[in-house]
C-alpha cells in the first residue's frame, strides 16, 4: 500500500507542487503544505477506492488542508475583484506581447475561486468532473467559475498589453451590450 | 436558447465537456448567431493561447528529492531514500543540497522532525521496540538503548504504551508512546540542543506549535528536553504537558 501510495503520488508531483505554491504563494509554505497533504493523504488511504481518479482525491486533499490552515490562521488572501465592464478581447493577440511569467503573474493574481480553477483546467488540464470533487462544487459551478475567471483574466492581460502600446481596433463582441 | 446561455456554455464547449444535447443546442445557436460564434471562436483562440503560454514549471531536483523524502518519512519507508547515495557524483552532490535545505527547513521549523516521524509510526506495527505500561521499566530500557540516564515522565490522564529510540540528525533520541483519549502521544526525550533550537524557553515553561493534524508542545525540564506531537487538541496536549512536569507521587 505504501509503495502504490508513494508511486501515485509521485506521478502528480510537479502538479501538487505547482498548485501549492500557486495556493499559498509562498515555496517553503507550499511545502509545508505539501507534507500535510501526504500525512492526511496516507492515512486516508485505505478509504480511497481504486477505480477512482487519484489524482482529483489528492488534490481535494490539498485544497482542504490549504483552507483548513487558512481558517486556522485567520489569514484569508484576497485580491479584490476586478468589475469592470470594459469589454475584453484581442486576448489571443496579447499573448505575443507578454511574457510566460508575465500571464502566469496575472492568472495567480485572479481572486479565488477563479484563480484555483483556471490553473486547475487550463494548466493543469483537469476535466470539469475533476475539479468539481477538488474544489467540492458543482459541474456547472466549475464552468461559471471558468467562465468569469478567464473573462478577468482576459482584461487584465489587455491591460498589461496596453501598457506595452498595444491598441484594440474595431467593434468587439460584447460592446454593445 | 439564448445568447447569455450560450455564452456560459462557451467554457464547456471549449474543452469539450458539453453533452450531445448541449452540443447541438449550442451548435444550432451559433449557426444563427453572428455575434456569439465570433465570441466563442475569440475565447476559444483566447483559451488556446492561454495554454499555450501558460508556464508549467517543473521541480528543481533538490527540491524534488526533499519534497520525495517527506513523502517517504511519512510513510514510512525512508530506507528508499538511501538509494540517492549510489547514483554517481551527480547523485552525491544532489544529496549535499538536500542535506543542506533540509538543515535551512529544519532552522525554520524544528518541529518537522518530529511531526514526520509521528506520522510515520503512530499506530504502525513498528511504532514500539519495547512494550510496557511501567515508567520505571520503560526508563530502563530507553537508558540502555539510548546510553544516558532517562526519566519516562507519567501523566494520570495517558496511558503509557512503551517505547522506541528514532535517529535525528545522526543521533539516537528516546521516545515514550502514550496513548489519550483514543489518540497517540509521542514524547521525544533527550538532551541536544540542536534538536530543540527554541531558544529562551524558561524551564518547563511550553513552547505550542499549533498544527493540522498533529500539534507539538516542548519543554525542557530538569534540563532534559520534551517534544510530545499528538493530533490530540493542543489544550489537551498543554494539560498532558504540564501533567508531565509534576513531581511523581
């Protein structure tokens, strides 16, 4: 049991690590972090029904330790969400102008829940049934969620590519609205 | 359907997860709708790039193998991390960092040690190398499995189970098992500074570590230092404590 543990875990190591530095913005925490979700992974592993995607479990493992630690700690990182109606497009376009980094700064600056579930689907490549057990809400949660996520996304990349001089050039979709 | 439905099936339909109906519903209503096929075909080029650009780093290899070695700290089977010692110079010179970052780590918490080692054995079939409900007997095992004179403190609301010695930093520390309330007690004892850096500590006075799942209270008493981890509440696991530090009657 150990070694199947070990190998599965193993299998989503980069992953787990990414997410937890994304979720707690910090390496050493992440850790830290890290460590919990093995002690609670490893003791609930009996319970865990082979069949079913390990790597959803573990992840809703760690989600649930981050917010345990968060709650215990009484530090609740937010950033304020960003409302604006100005229309955001040409976002395939700002691409060229930015740096990884650059759109790897603006998806960990999204506010939750949205930033867990763009970097979920659109790095980590969950399906949306995956993501529903990590983050415990539902299919159609997971797809609102996306939806606005990467609509706030769109428009704070835009706005970095605007600092670069970029210009947006015709009648988008959405303006009219 | 109407264009705001359609827009929030966008998602979905982007990385295929919508259903046959769905598919078709959304599909028909493009076909008819200028305004939301360019909107779905922009987000779909907007998405694309997305995960085009979007970095995934992967784990520097120091990190990785100390982040490996926690993994298998808590599960026990650390002898694999023995392993990394025959892989050449390369491999020699991945085990120096870890060594060093763990030292770093260890600077920063102390208690991980401790906490790991819990996790690794509280309840395991390995979790005890002498069996015995006697503080007298079990001091007298762990001083001569340990070499120096050890007291097994006693505390009237935790049952001693027996104990065990473990290796920390290349030294041979005791360690007495209890058991509270149906949950398991660590007490690490011993003397060495550097595996009790929380410096200032008055006698007895608790050093608490709060932790999910299991919390650490030390002390030093009697200038013998005392390091009990349980997933107990750690007001309990402050009471045992302070339980502990009573002369025995």
């Amino acid at each position: 049991m150990t070694e199947r543990f070990e190998t599965l875990v193993e299998g989503h190591l980069d992953a787990l690590h990414r997410f937890a530095v994304s979720l707690t913005r910090d390496r050493d925490v992440a850790r830290d972090l890290l460590h919990d979700t093995f002690v609670k992974g490893f003791e609930g592993y009996h319970a865990f029904r082979p069949g079913t995607h390990f790597r959803a479990w573990i992840f809703a493992i760690l989600v649930n330790t981050f917010r345990t630690r968060v709650r215990d700690t009484g530090r609740h990182p937010h950033v304020a969400l960003d409302e604006s109606n100005e229309p955001a497009s040409d976002g395939d376009v700002v691409f060229e102008l930015l740096e990884g980094t650059e759109i790897l700064d603006a998806v960990e600056a999204l506010p939750e829940p949205y930033r867990s579930t763009v970097l979920l689907v659109d790095r980590e490549e969950m399906r949306y049934a995956e993501v529903a057990v990590v983050m415990d809400c539902p299919l159609g949660t997971v797809m609102s969620r996306l939806h606005r996520g990467r609509g706030l996304l769109r428009r704070r990349l835009l706005g970095l590519a605007r600092e670069r001089g970029f210009q947006t050039a015709g009648k988008r979709v959405g303006e009219e609205a | 359907m109407m264009c705001l439905d359609c827009r929030n099936l966008v998602p979905g339909w982007i990385d295929a997860e919508l259903g046959p109906l769905e598919t078709a519903e959304f599909a028909a209503h493009l076909s008819s709708c200028r305004e939301c096929a360019e909107f779905a075909g922009r987000e779909r080029l907007f998405v694309q790039g997305l995960r085009g650009r979007l970095p995934r780093p992967s784990l520097p290899e120091a990190e990785r193998r100390q982040i490996l070695s926690d993994l298998r700290t808590v599960t026990g089977s650390r002898g694999n991390l023995l392993r990394l010692a025959w892989g050449g110079a390369l491999a020699m010179a991945a085990c120096i960092a870890l060594v060093a970052g763990l030292t770093v780590s260890q600077a920063r918490d102390w208690t991980r040690v401790y906490r790991m080692d819990h996790a690794a054995h509280a309840g395991a079939p390995d979790e005890l190398e002498y069996r015995s409900g006697s503080a007298a007997q079990v001091a007298a095992w762990l001083t001569g499995a340990v070499g120096t004179p050890m007291h097994v403190p006693t505390m009237p609301d935790a049952r001693l189970l027996g104990a065990r010695t473990v290796r920390l930093h290349g030294r041979t520390v005791a360690l007495a098992v209890y058991e509270s309330a149906g949950r398991r007690l660590s007490l690490f004892l011993g003397n060495g500074q550097e595996l009790f850096p929380a410096r200032g500590l008055a006698p007895d006075q608790l050093y608490t570590r709060p932790g999910s799942p299991y919390s650490v209270v030390a002390w030093i008493h009697q200038g013998h230092f005392h390091v009990a981890v349980s997933d107990l509440p750690v007001q309990r696991l402050q009471e045992l404590a302070r339980q502990c530090q009573k002369p025995a009657t």
